[in-house]
C-alpha cells in the first residue's frame, strides 16, 4: 500500500471542484473532518502520507481576516514536522505578482496589490524559513473556481480591448490541475516555488464563449491588464503536457465532468 496524498481544505471551493478528480489514494480532510487548531489530530491525519496538500486559506470576501493564509500553513507545516510526513505544498497565487504584465517566472519579485495577494507572498516568506520541506505553488486561473466561468451571471460583462480581444490570462483545467498535482506529490528534489498553469494564455471571452455562455462587451479603464502570462517552463520540467490542455474547449469540458460529480 503506498503512502497517501493528504489534501487539506477540501471542503473549499477549489477543493469541492477537485474531488472526483484526485489520485485514488488521496485522503480529503474538510473544516468540519479536520481542524488545523487541532494539534494531537492535524498531526495524526498527516503522519504517514507522502505529501501534504494545503488548500485551507481566505480567500477576498471571506470573514476571517488575511493573516490567516500564514496561520494555516505555518501549523501545518509544524504538524509535518511532528508527523515526519512528506513535504507540504502550500497553495500560493499568480496574485502575488500584482498588475504586472508580460512572461512572469518565479523570479520575477512579487508586488501585490489586493491583502489576498500580500497574504500570499507572507505566507511564501514565512514557508521559505520554516525547517519542513515544502514547495508553494503560484496558481494560475483554474476553469471554474475563477471569475470568468465560476462567477458568470445573466448579464455578465466582459472587457474587450481595442482590437476586439479580450484579456488573456494563464489557465488551467480543474482535472489537468489535480493530475499535476497528484505527480508533483509523487517527485523528490522540487525547486521550492512553482507556478501551476498549462502554457500559454486563454482569452476569457473564449472561455465563456466555449462554455456557451453570453457575456456583455465593456470599455475596460485603465487598470485592465491585456495579458497576464505565467511562465511555465519551471513546472514543465516535471509535467508533459498536451496541446489541447492549452485549450478553452478542454478546459470547459473538465469543468463541467468534474462539476456533474460534485
């Protein structure tokens, strides 16, 4: 019997989306399965596993205050310890990068905006010091549990850009994204920040349009950024990827078997 995948968060709305999808040997602990205040059970649900996946956070429009992203990780990260359990990857965002444009790496230096994204990059500072291993993951657009399809409503508006484009922004499908992550959980020796997307950029007109949804065109203001790319080559090294992973049509599909299991 190999040594289990530990997903915590799973109750969360990323976490809902990913269930059906994840390795058969993956144990989903949920707020009400698991509390990380919980010392004695936090460290008895991670000894054993081979790798600790941490999607317990806030997120914007949440009631518990930022500061809570670093809390949770840094406790699980002591239950591991506790544990001796497998590395923790902690669940990071392209938000930590701020409104900056272009091809953006892991080495581009992070300037967030929102207290999300500064929340992040605490909690990124806080995982680089702690004596655990760990790997935190600059996620990208996931189809579904982002703002363009997870939060479409009748009348939805859409910024076009001069051109007729719409912006374009680093995606990837919710059952690619658990794949990913079910292989990364099984590797040694990660480098100890990765961005998670497939290549490429989408256009999020092409993504509502091919989850056959109406959206409204509107001129966008002066903070809307064309195209937001992660740079992939870091997490390619690991993930072989395929040219329809890239692609708004596949990416839908995803969300939509994952979503009629839910």
């Amino acid at each position: 019997m190999t040594a289990p995948l530990v997903v915590l968060g799973a109750g969360g709305r990323l976490g809902r989306l990913l269930a059906p999808a994840w390795p058969a040997d993956a144990v989903q602990y949920t707020r009400t399965d698991l509390d990380i205040f919980d010392t004695a059970a936090l460290t008895s649900a991670l000894r054993g596993s081979r790798a600790v996946l941490c999607l317990a956070g806030v997120t914007n429009g949440s009631d518990r205050p930022m500061a809570m992203n670093v809390t949770l990780a840094e406790r699980t990260l002591d239950a591991a310890i506790r544990a001796q359990c497998g590395p923790v990857f902690l669940m990071s965002s392209a938000a930590v990068y701020g409104r900056q444009s272009g091809r953006l790496s892991e080495e581009t230096v992070p300037a967030p905006l929102s207290d999300y994204g500064q929340s992040k990059v605490a909690m990124e500072r806080m995982a680089a010091k702690h004596a655990h291993p760990c790997i935190t993951l600059r996620l990208g657009n996931v189809a579904g549990a982002d703002a363009i399809l997870g939060g479409w409503r009748p009348g939805f508006a859409l910024d076009v850009l001069d051109g007729g484009n719409t912006p374009e922004r680093s995606y990837i499908g919710p059952r690619r994204l658990a794949r990913v992550l079910g292989t990364l959980s099984r590797l040694a020796d990660l480098p100890p920040c990765l961005n998670i997307a497939a290549p490429g950029t989408v256009a999020m007109g092409e993504m509502l349009d091919a989850a056959g949804l109406g959206w409204t065109p509107r001129k966008p203001d002066d903070t809307v950024i064309g195209k937001v790319s992660l740079d992939t080559t870091r997490v390619s090294t690991f993930i072989d990827w395929h040219p329809e992973d890239s692609t708004a049509v596949a990416m839908v599909r995803e969300w939509k078997e994952l979503t009629a299991r839910i």
